[in-house]
C-alpha cells in the first residue's frame, strides 16, 4: 500500500517490496487495456484506488530501472 499517493510513494513501495533501488527506478509506464503506454505522474497515481490490479514489469534501461504497470 502506498504512504502517500504519488509517483514518489508508488516508486518507494516498489523499491521497498522487490528490491530496486530507488534512486536507480527511471521512468515509470502505465499501460491501459487498449495498449496505450503513457508517462505516469502524480495526477494519474491519485486516480488509482486499492481495488486496481496491474501486472509489474521491471527492465533494465542502462543504468536504470523502466517501471511499466500495466492494467488488468
């Protein structure tokens, strides 16, 4: 569960829960059901409740870690 409900928060409990270093998490992706990839920021994070289910996928981007969460 997020601490507070912003990109900030989200990115902290995923480096909390599986281990990736948090000043190494770069860029952070939602993927909707039609497919459509979008840049996530604290406004789109706020709009979340609990209830949302997303599948997490981590890659490697060069020195940094590429976060795309995508909606189920």
């Amino acid at each position: 569960m997020l601490r507070t409900p912003s990109l900030k928060g989200l990115m902290e409990a995923i480096s909390d829960k599986y281990d990736v270093p948090h000043d190494k998490i770069g860029k952070v992706f939602k993927k909707c059901k039609k497919g459509i990839l979008v840049n996530m920021d604290d406004n789109i994070v706020k709009h979340y409740s609990n209830e949302d289910t997303f599948q997490l996928q981590i890659e490697e981007a060069g020195p940094s870690y590429k976060l795309t969460l995508t909606e189920i």
